[in-house]
C-alpha cells in the first residue's frame, strides 16, 4: 500500500518534473529531500496526535487544504509565466540556495490529505508487536525511504533526457502543461471535500 501511495503521480512528481527540467537533476533531487522531509514533518505529527485534530477538524483541515491549493497554483502560474517568456537556459544553482528544497517541503506540509493518510490507513498497516508510536514510526519512516528511492529514480530518468527538455518549443510546452497541471491539483485539492 505505502509503495502504491508513492508511486501515484501527484502534486510531489509534477513540482519534481518542473526542478529536474528547470534545474537539473542536483536541484530535482533537494526538492525530492524537501518532499520527504515534508514526509517525516506529518510521521512527527501523527506520532504525537497532532494529524489527527487537524484530520478532525474540519476548519484546521479546510485552512491547509486552502494554503496548500493556493500554493500548487502559485507553483502552475510560475510555469505558465515561465513559458510566456521563453526557455532561457537554466542558471547554475548558487551555493545555499535552498528554495527547491523548501518548494519539495511547503508541497507535501501543505497537503492536508497526507495527515488523513497518516490517521486513516496508516494505523492500520502497523506492524503488530509494536507499540502505536513505534509502528507509526516504522511505516513512516518506510514510506519516505520509499519517496526518495522512487523520485531520486524519476529525477534521473528526467534528467538524463533534460536535453531534449532544453528545446526551447519543447520547453515552453513542458512548462505549459506542468503549469496547467499543477493548477489543476490545486483546483482538486480546494473543491476536494476531503
């Protein structure tokens, strides 16, 4: 199930696709590590009950579901700007520049629907033998070895084609429709009912 959950294409691979064509594979791969950090920040929040008033709540849930739609769209509009203007090469990325790990972690922190996974189905996969918060850790931390194992995979396959990404028309398409993608997981997960 956890491996089924991290293979479904979702707003984590469309802001992976967006970094390893803009950027390369080196920044694909921090946005990756952000993801799963954004991960193991939800495992925290389970843990100790946290997911779980949000799941229940249902004016917690409704303010990150808003915050996390608002910024999947923000992350389309970019692209589609980006493609307004052309294709230019991307630039090398500076030392400590951290925004594509920041964009993997804002992605999955702001995905409400990770806290209802947490609280819902995870329980129920947990090892028996173990206590609640050692068997939540365990799938927990199972499913973000996962995350980084399958998106460090994506991210090479994406990469090692990044030349033919390069071309400005292919560009500009690529950048069309991640942009329109990414806007539409925003539109899904504001009128998700959840």
């Amino acid at each position: 199930m956890l491996a089924l959950l991290t293979i479904v294409p979702g707003p984590d691979m469309a802001v992976v696709t967006k970094r390893a064509i803009a950027s390369g594979r080196a920044e694909a791969l921090r946005t990756a590590a952000g993801i799963t950090t954004g991960l193991l920040v939800w495992g925290v929040f389970t843990v100790v009950g946290l997911a779980a008033v949000l799941a229940a709540s249902a004016e917690a849930y409704f303010v990150v579901k808003i915050l996390g739609a608002a910024y999947l769209a923000y992350l389309g509009v970019q692209a589609l700007w980006q493609s307004r203007k052309g294709a230019p090469r991307a630039e090398e990325p500076r030392k400590g520049d951290r925004s594509p790990y920041v964009s993997g972690l804002v992605t999955n922190v702001l995905n409400p629907k990770i806290a209802v996974f947490y609280t819902g189905l995870l329980p129920t996969l947990a090892p028996d033998g173990l206590s609640t918060a050692a068997g939540m850790g365990l799938l927990v931390g199972l499913h973000a070895v996962l995350t980084m194992g399958w998106l460090g995979g994506y991210v090479h396959v994406v990469s090692r084609a990044r030349s033919v990404f390069e071309r400005p028309r292919v560009r500009r398409a690529l950048d069309r429709v991640t942009g329109v993608v990414l806007i539409g997981f925003g539109v899904r997960v504001a009128t998700d009912a959840g």
